[in-house]
C-alpha cells in the first residue's frame, strides 16, 4: 500500500509499505478520508508528546470495512480499567492513538480492533464523516464543562474546532459567541455563524456581560484571559494546550479564588462522544461543507503542511 510516513521532523516521505494484516478482534479498513489536523502539522515541525517517528500520521479518519462506511475511533485502550469501565477511555493509562503511538489514516489500509469502528449514517458524505473525531472532541469538552440549555458560552478561536464547539453548544441550547482576530476567517464562516446563531466579539453587545463557560479553541495565551469574563462559579475548559503562561497569571488564579471559578482540562474524545458527533455531522452535513477548504490526493500532502501550520483556512482532506 501506499503510505505517507513522517521520518523525522520536516520529513514526509511517501512509501510503500505491506498492507497491515488484521490480528484477532481487529478489522481491515480501506481509508476513504483522512483529514489533516493543525496537531499533525505541529507533529511534523516539531514533534508532540505522544508522537513515536517513524510514523504514518493521521486520526481523522471514515473509509471501508468491506463495504461497510465507518469512522474510526482513533484510541485503543485497554478496556478493563476503571477508566475504560467508566466511559472515560481517553484517559487509559495505557492509551494509544493513531496516528501518535501507531500508525494512522495517511495510508491506504489500516488494521484497528472492530470496536474501535462506528457507523456512518447513509446520507453522511465520507469526507465529512472524517470530521467525526475534531467534533466528537469539542463534543467531549462540552460534557467536561457541563455546558446545558440557556447558558451563554465564550469560544476563543474561530477556526473548525472554535466553530464544532459552538455547533455543539448550540445543540444544546446554549448561547455561543467567538473570539477570532482574524477577519478574513470570520468572513468565511459567516453563513455558518447566522444559520447557528453564533455571536462574535466584533459586535460589543455579544460581549456584554458574564458568560457561564468559556473554552480555548487556539493556544495563544491570551485566551486565558476567558477568565476574566466567566460569571461567579463559571467554568473555564482548557480545550487546547496552551503555547506559554500569559504574564497576567498570577491575577488570573486570584480570580479563580475569589470568584470560585472552575478550571478543567479536555483532552481527545470517547467512542461515545465520536458516535454522537457522526449523528450531529449528519443533522447538518448541508451547512459544513464550507468546512472543507481544500481536498487532495496522498501525494501532495507533504508539500501542504506549511499551508496547515498557517491555520488560515478550515480542513484539508486527503482523499483515496
Ligand atoms: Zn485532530
Ligand atoms: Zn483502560
């Protein structure tokens, strides 16, 4: 098969390599989908934590068991644990993910344990199924945060993450208003934004007064400034890592203090939080097709990582 393989850092190298042979409890997948993550251009310029090189990149991932449309959920936990007992596998101990730990999407085939493969709903294109795993994490922060009908939730990033957030939000009723700097990105998600009723910071009166969540969808310190706008008792989802403490940290705990605010981390999605992103991906798959900006064959993926690390448009999607 043929396989885009991360060597080193800055080193892509299209390869050939065996089709992966399914062991006991796994299913061969044939990739239709895999989209590019702003994590797998940082992983090509300068590593990730869990990264092991060398590597096939890639956790967005829809394509074929047989004839059969799934998305994969890209972690393979252990599935004893009280973690994994509980619904909370993505925080396994043993926890390994496409893409990071093992070989991903960036391929022709794949080998995954059958469990770790969802249904795609019939009418859902396959390149949108791809999106399951970014919606199924902003999904799984908006559980973390307890997010519900009526509250007024702050987005920082208005990129696809910022925007699944809101999406999310707004199924439940919440109110979302986004933070995003960059005009250009506002304008291309403009229609998104008045058919969801998703508020921005460039009109003050969204602003105006104390919202209930708020979550990072961008890594810039400053979004912790979120804080700062969160009611008594709000609650603050670190979504994304942050690139640095801003210098206003020290103020920023004291608010947490005084004002009984609550910090809480996401990181990744469950199975369950992916499943009800391909049903959501589904509801409105006519409105996010703006989301793919671009779509491109396997061999042209290398040359565009530099356009990903830009983050100025929403998804590229490697198509097979
Ligand atoms: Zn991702
Ligand atoms: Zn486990």
């Amino acid at each position: 098969m043929k396989a885009l393989v991360l060597k080193e850092r800055l080193w892509l190298e299209l390869c050939e390599r065996n089709d992966p042979e399914p062991g006991e409890g796994e299913a061969q997948v044939r990739v239709a989908c895999c989209s590019v993550c702003r994590t797998d251009a940082r992983m090509w310029q300068s590593g990730h934590r869990d990264l092991v090189m060398p590597r096939i990149l890639g956790h967005e991932i829809s394509g074929y068991r047989e004839n059969e449309r799934v998305a994969v959920w890209p972690g393979l936990a252990c599935g004893e644990c009280s973690f994994c007992l509980q619904g909370r596998e993505n925080l396994c101990a043993s926890m390994r993910i496409l893409g990071f730990h093992l070989d991903g999407g960036f391929a022709e085939y794949l080998a995954v344990p059958s469990s770790s493969l969802l249904p795609v709903p019939a009418t859902l294109p396959m390149e949108l199924a791809a999106l399951a795993e970014p919606l199924g994490c902003a999904l799984h922060a908006l559980d973390r945060a307890g997010v519900g009908a009526g509250e007024r939730v702050l987005i920082y990033g208005g990129g696809t993450l910022g925007l699944f957030l809101a999406l999310g939000a707004g199924d439940r009723g919440a109110i979302p208003v986004l933070v995003e700097p960059d005009r250009e990105k506002l304008r291309m998600s403009l229609a998104f934004r008045t058919r969801f009723a998703v508020g921005s910071a460039e009109d003050p009166s969204a602003l105006c007064g104390s919202f209930d969540a708020a979550f990072n969808a961008a890594s810039s310190p400053s979004t912790i400034e979120g804080f700062r706008k969160l009611r008594p008792g709000g609650r603050y989802c670190l979504f994304s890592g942050l690139q640095e403490l801003p210098e206003t940290a020290p103020g920023l705990l004291a608010e947490l203090h005084y004002r009984e605010l609550q910090l809480l981390g996401s990181y990744g999605c469950t199975r369950s939080s992916m499943a009800a992103a391909l049903s959501l991906l589904d509801a409105f798959s006519g409105d996010l097709g703006f989301l793919v900006s671009r779509r491109l064959r396997l061999e042209g993926l290398a040359a565009a990582m530099p356009e990903v690390t830009a983050g100025k448009h929403f998804k590229m999607i490697v198509e097979f």
